[in-house]
C-alpha cells in the first residue's frame, strides 16, 4: 500500500489498482475520464512528477511518494487561461477528451513559455481527439502560452448574434471537467451491470444455468431473458434484436447478450459472468455477403424469405440510353470498409428510482425520447425518464440501444442504482459501424465533360440487425447522383444481413462511400476530356434553380459553386507548382426528407431565477446546438446572452426534437426555436414585463415536409435543405504525405463560423483516416480483431495543414437560412485525397483504405 500525493493531498489507496479506478471510483475526481483502459486514447491523463501520464497504465503500489496532479488541481489563474484559451480557440466540441488535453497543455507550459507548433503537436501526440481534428486544440495551447507570457486574459464584449464567433456555452464545464458524463455519476449503493455475451455468432440457446453466478458473494442479480416485464425485441426502427437471449432463441452476433450481472463492484460482476453456463448448438454462420446471397444461404433471421435487409431500385430519365449515346464511357469497381466510429467515451448509463416512483436513466445517446421509448417498451411501463448527460461524440454510433435498456432492467430488478458501461472491447464490438459497400459504377459524358447518365449497383453488409441499414442504403443511393445538373440516373441497392456485428448510421449516412466512387469517375472523365477535374465539376455543378438528378429544383441557398471557386486560387496554385493535387465534391442533406415526418420543437420558459431556459429534445452531442439556439435567441429577441439557460435534453419537460443525425438540428430545431421567439416577442411588444412571463411556455414546432421517395410529381422536394461542399488534397512533394487540405463548405448561414470550421477540421481528419489507414477487420468467426490503438486513427502530429472555408451563403427560407454541416464535412475527402495519389504515381485506387501510400499499415 503506497502513499503519494494528488492534488496536494496525502491519500493511501487500500488496495493496489490502477491509479485511474482509484481517481474515480474512490477520489471521485471525475475529470479524469476513462476512455479505453488500454493505454490508447489519453483521456485519463494526468501528470505524475511533471510529466504526463495516462492514469490506466500505472499500479497505485508504484506510486508511493509521488505527486498527481489532475484537473481538479489547476489553480484558480490556470483555470482561467485554460478556460479562455480553449473557448476562445473553439477547440472544444464533444469535451470527453478535453481535460486530458488540459494536463498535456499543463505539462508543456510549465516548461516552455514559447512553443513551436510542432512541440505543441508532439506534446499532444499521445491524446486522440475524434471531434476536432485536433487543429483548434493547437491553437488553443498556442493562445494558453500567449497569455501565459504576458500575464493577462484578453477582456472582449463578445457579439452573441448568428454569424458571430463565440465560444461555446459548455466550454467551462467541459475544460475543468465538471460537467458529467454518465460514468461520471455515482449514486449511493451503486452496483455495477455486466452482461454475458454470445459465444458464437449463430446459434441457438439451449439452456442457461445461473446458479453459481448467484451464489457468488457480493451479486445482487442475474437477470435473463425469463425476468424482462415487458418486450425483448428493440430496434431503432425495426424490433429485431433481442434484449437478452431466451432459452430456444438464435444469437445473430458475437455482441448478442445472453444475462447480466448486478454487483456491489466490477471485479465481482465479472467473476460471476464467468461462472454462468450456456449451453449452445452451434449453427453455420454468415460472413460475408457472398454467403449471405447464395441460394442455399442459412438465414440469419429465420423468419426472413432470404437474407436481404433492404432493396433501393432509384430512377430518373433513361440512364441506359443517355450512357450508350455518350462519347466517353467509364465503369469501375468500388470498395470502402467496415470502419468504426471510435468516439472517444465509450456507451455508459446510470439508472436509479426517482423520487416519483420512476426509472431515471442517465444517458449518453442521440435522442433521449428514442432511448425513453424502447426502454419503456422493455420495461412494460411508461414509468420512464431519461435525461442526456453529456455525450462524449457519437458520429451516428449512439443512435441504437446499447447500455440504456440493461441498466434499467437491472435497477427495475434489484430497485437500486445501477451503472452500465461498455468495456472499450465491447464497444468496438456491440454499436454498429459505417457499412462496407462493394459498387459497379458506369458514366458517361459527351466531349465536353457534360454528364449525360450514372447507372449504378451497390451492396452492402449491413450485419446482424436491420438498425439504420434500409435508410443508409437509401441515402447512399440518392446522393450517388452526385451535386450535379444531369437527369439520367439509376442505382440498384441491395443491404445484406450476415453475423458480423451490426452496420448502422455514421457521418456522411451512406454518401461517404457512394461519393468516393462517383467522385473518383468524375476525376477520370476529366482526363479522358481534357480538361481539370475543377473544370469538370464547374461545367457540371448545381446551381439555383436547376435540377438534380432526383428531380428536385434547388433554393437560391445552393452554394456548389460558391465552394468550387472559393478552392480555385490554391488548387490552380498546386498546379501550377507541380504539385500532386485531387478534388472531390459532394452534397449532403439537411434534415431527414424523404416523406418521413421531421420535427423539431423548443420550449422557451421564463423561470424564477427571472432567465429564459431553453428545453428541446436534441442531443448535443458535441456539435454545439446549445450554442446554436442561444445565438438563435439573442438574434430573434431582445435577451441577452447572459439571461439564457440551455437545459440537456431530457423526456419529461423537453418535447421531442428527433434524433440527433442527418445534420438536422440546426436546421430543423433552431427554426422551431425561431418560430418561439417570435410568440415570445409578441408578448414584449405588448408590454409584457419578465415578471409577468414567469412560468408561461413558449412552445412551437417546426415539420420539415417532404415528398415521399417515388412521389408520382414532376419535382419532388426530396430534402428541404442540401449542403454543398468542395476539398482539394495537396501532396508533399517531397515525402509523399498530405501536405493540406483545403476544405470550403456551403452552410448557408454560418451561427457560428468558429464552430463551423471546427466541424470541418473534425470531418476531414476522420476521413483522412477512413482514405488512407482506418479499418475494422473481422475475421471469419465474425469477431472483430483491432483494439482501439491500433485502428488507425490520426494523431496531432500526423495531420496535415487545414484550410477550413465557410461559404456563407443565406437563402433558405428557415431557421434564419442556417443549414447543418455535421455530416457532409466527411464525405469528400477520400475521393480527393485518393486523386492526389493517382497525380502522384499514375496508379488508380478503387477500394479503401488506399494502398501504396505513405500512410498503409502493413500486415
């Protein structure tokens, strides 16, 4: 037993663990996060003796004598500095990894007043960011330093109106790390939930023996499928997936969970999941989706005719006939990968009974009504609430169930507080991932590079549950078409069931791998014209008042264009310099669309503390939306910024908003909160005092309407929003590597430009990964095979130079012409970086990750 200093204070640990289970379960210092347990992510970082350290790798017996400084030991000027220099920066999105940064900016402080950027990077090159791109976090070590040399914190009246460059309103919470996260509460007599997972990926359960489990001291329950009061199935959109395995069910996957284990602590949960036997037959599984289509295929759902989960058959004019009379011709072959989300906090709930008698679950997901309303479908009770901690990233990975639903049984089990979390292991396992697409493209273009027709045929794995496969499968098929004015299409998309884990929403939704190869044709027609791939998109690209080749008339908010000429000057530049340069387009839409219904809708509510408190049913989940609507606030009212609460999103006050994804809450919501202030304004401009509007609820929605896919009208509004955007890749032409990134977005009216460049420097470094070294490979039994660390992801000191351009440019006619951007900063990227390299070397890649680069993992 060692004694060692944190914080100042002397403190024993009475056993030997690691000194991060120490910090939090016992010292509850919670700003030291948990993100991997594997020595890989950084976000349990702290600083040991002056130098940085991950807080999982060290046993509490190594320390003795030593000093540990957390967050919580910042003094109060350092507080300060930090606080203003990460806002200040808008390094700040999802926050999960933000106080281990803070140590490692901390630790290079203390020892260099005046770094380089290149020492800032190497200083941080330990820390993963997933949110960031890591660009913005530079910069705000580089602005902490400034401050530190001249001993004073800028003092600025900052403008909180749309268009304004603000920090967010979570930034302090997030940078000091007192804002919770799920893992972050600790009720009184907490148990910890464990679940028991399927051994194989396909079989059947023949019995289930508990007895040891429980006879095991310290176990409060093992729960199985005979102990769920109400329905087993859940599903995002199709109730598919078992809760917990009953005794004569099939397991679709290795992720399947069998029963769970409540326990006074983790060390005993785990002992009594392995003491519980399962007796299984064992049946021929799927793979692949070769396997999945032949004839005699077994099925993965044995009430399925065949293994397919989705068909898309899309079409617009005669593709057929506009290809055969094209002058040039192309077909090629496309693959992209499974990938994983890799969102730096992995799933965790806590659930405990209220006061009122209900099951309050605290989660980390995309849509707190979505989690509230297969939770009570499981629990046989609207008994429910369900509130949104802070949410450390998602990506489209925090859509589906995962935790929420077991800790809940676990607690209406035992009635006591109960927390879930996911091992990092078994969260790379159970969410669902980005599809793998195998595509057959064919274009055509006449001599001038004017697109005459795309026909396409794209397959996807979709895995072992329907999740958002069919709407994936969807999107991929309606933006393969690409941002262009050409009305000749056809798409053919068939998602297949196999017992690889599950495939679901990610950035981008589909587009991100249809793109990639749509973008790459466009790049080899340029060639075969004669003419530059920015030329030939220039010819091609949509403008106002045109129309796609889904048959939509675009608004006057289009800003194709406006992004093509916004990269030109450098790209003609790299050029002209010689140097490897590629270009790849995209659009992405706003808003669910498709006929489905989309609502967004606020509450704004004067409370006694005489402030107006904003209530919505949207996750943020690191993209900043409360900071949209308190700019959306301050434009449309006369409030002023410091008399503005965001309340998280929860299920009891806030009205449902829809699920956090495609890029929909800023559009969507924000015009719903628009459309309050006004009601609330109606009221001021009738001489209504504060007072007098204490308690009364300014309520309004906002429905996205839309046609639906195959509407029988000339012009069907598929989306009521797309945002547009334009990357180049610039070559070192030295080593080979990315040298920058140029990266200009149509987000029609920018809130935030600040947050907006953030997202743009966040999507390009995720799919930097996703081009050049991100993978998630199963092996034959269907089990994923890479940890955390070695998934391939960026690093600070691996990231090219970003040139994040936000084209703003108004023109819808709602939510003040503000469209999302969260999603389509991902999607061209590969396709230019990959033209980049064939500019290089003369060889074409079809599939990635790419091979022959400076960047491929070998083995």
């Amino acid at each position: 037993m060692a004694a060692f200093t944190v914080n100042g204070q002397t403190v024993e640990s009475g056993k030997n663990q690691k000194l991060l289970r120490f910090l939090r379960d016992e010292l509850h210092l919670t700003s030291v996060k948990d993100g991997c347990s594997e020595g890989a992510c950084g976000s349990c970082t702290v600083i040991i003796d002056g130098r940085t350290c991950k807080a999982c790798v060290p046993d509490t017996d190594s320390l003795e004598g030593k000093n540990v400084i957390t967050v919580e030991g910042l003094t109060d000027w350092e507080e300060k500095v930090y606080t203003y220099a990460y806002g200040k920066a808008g390094a700040v999105q999802c926050g999960f990894c933000i106080p281990g940064m803070i140590m490692c900016t901390k630790a290079l402080l203390d020892v260099n007043k005046e770094p380089t950027d290149e020492e800032i990077k190497y200083a941080l090159r330990n820390n993963y960011c997933r949110c960031t791109g890591y660009v913005k976090i530079i910069d705000a070590v580089r602005i902490a330093a400034g401050i530190m040399r001249e001993g004073v914190i800028p003092q600025e009246d900052e403008n909180w109106e749309l268009g304004s460059r603000v920090a967010r309103i979570d930034v302090g919470e997030k940078v000091l790390g007192t804002g919770k996260y799920p893992d972050d509460f600790y009720p009184e007599g907490m148990l910890y939930g464990v679940a028991l997972r399927s051994k194989y990926p396909r079989a059947r359960v023949l019995s289930i023996d508990t007895t040891k489990a429980e006879q095991l001291p310290g176990v409060e329950a093992v729960v199985t499928a005979k102990d769920i009061p109400g329905e087993n199935k859940i599903g995002h959109l199709k109730h598919d997936q078992y809760t917990l395995i009953p005794v004569g069910g099939l397991t679709h996957y290795l992720g399947d969970a069998i029963a769970l284990v409540a326990a006074k602590d983790r060390e005993t949960a785990e002992k009594a999941k392995k003491l519980i036997k399962v007796e299984y037959e064992v049946l021929p599984h799927i793979h692949t989706i070769e396997e999945a289509a032949a004839p005699d295929a077994p099925r993965v759902f044995d009430e399925e005719e065949n293994n397919i989960c989705a068909y898309k058959h899309i079409s617009r004019g005669n593709a057929t006939e506009a290809i055969e009379g094209s002058k040039y011709v192309i077909s090629k072959h496309f693959e992209t990968p499974w990938t994983e989300h890799a969102f730096l906090e992995p799933e965790c709930a806590v659930s405990f009974y209220d006061e009122d008698g209900d099951i309050f679950i605290y989660s980390t997901d995309q849509s707190a009504h979505q989690t509230l309303h297969e939770c009570s479908l499981l629990l046989g009770t609207d008994k429910v609430k369900v509130q949104n901690a802070l949410v450390g990233g998602g990506f489209g990975g925090k859509e589906d169930m995962t935790v929420q639903h077991l800790a809940a049984l676990l607690t209406y089990v035992t009635k006591k507080p109960v927390k879930m979390k996911l091992s990092r292991a078994e969260s790379l396992l159970v969410h669902p991932k980005r599809h793998p697409f195998y595509m057959d493209m064919t274009m055509g273009c006449d001599e001038n590079g004017n697109i005459m027709g795309v026909k396409a045929k794209v397959k996807a794995d979709t895995g072992a549950f329907a999740s958002l496969g069919g709407p994936v499968l969807e999107r991929a098929c309606t933006h393969a078409a690409g941002p262009y004015h050409y009305q000749n299409f056809e798409i053919e998309g068939t998602a297949y069931y196999t017992n690889n884990p599950p495939a679901g929403a990610f950035r981008g939704f589909g587009v991100t791998q249809t793109c990639f190869a749509t973008e790459t044709l466009l790049n080899m027609m340029a060639d075969k014209v004669g003419i530059t791939p920015w030329e030939i998109r220039y010819r091609n690209a949509i403008r106002p008042g045109e129309v796609l080749p889904n048959g939509q008339i675009v608004d006057d908010s289009t800003g194709l264009v406006e992004t093509l000429e916004a990269v030109k000057e450098k790209y003609d530049a790299a050029l002209e310099a010689g140097k490897a340069v590629g270009l790849g387009c995209a659009m992405k839409n706003a808003g669910v669309g498709v006929g489905i219904p989309d609502t967004g809708r606020v509450k704004l509510i004067f409370e006694e503390d005489r402030k107006l408190h904003i209530y919505s049913g949207a996750s943020c989940i690191g993209q900043g939306l409360g900071t949209v609507l308190t700019q959306m606030i301050v434009t449309n009212t006369d409030i002023k910024r410091e008399d503005i609460v965001y309340e998280r999103s929860n299920t009891w006050i806030s009205p449902d908003s829809g699920t956090t994804s495609g890029s929909r809450q800023t559009l969507i919501t924000g015009e719903a909160c628009r459309r309050a202030c006004e009601k609330l304004m109606e009221d001021k401009r009738a001489g209504k005092t504060v007072e007098e509007m204490i308690g009364k609820v300014y309520y309004a929605e906002y429905l996205a309407k839309t046609d639906p896919l195959g509407a029988d009208v000339p012009n069907p509004v598929s989306h009521v929003a797309y945002g547009y955007a334009t990357q180049v890749c610039i070559l070192d032409s030295k080593t080979g590597k990315l040298e920058e990134i140029v990266a200009a977005h149509d987000v029609g009216k920018a809130v935030n430009p600040l947050s907006c460049e953030g997202q743009i420097e966040g999507g390009v470094v995720m799919s930097m990964g996703f081009a050049l070294r991100e993978k998630y490979p199963i092996d034959e039994n269907c089990k994923p095979i890479e940890k955390y660390g070695s998934l391939g992801l960026f690093r600070s000191h691996e990231i090219p130079k970003i040139d994040a351009i936000v084209v703003d440019k108004p023109g819808l006619k709602v939510a003040c012409g503000a469209i999302g951007i969260g999603e389509i900063t991902s999607i061209p990227t590969a396709p230019a970086i990959a033209d980049a390299y064939f500019r290089r070397d003369g060889v074409r890649r079809y599939s990635l990750p790419l091979s022959g680069t400076p960047y491929e993992r070998k083995g």
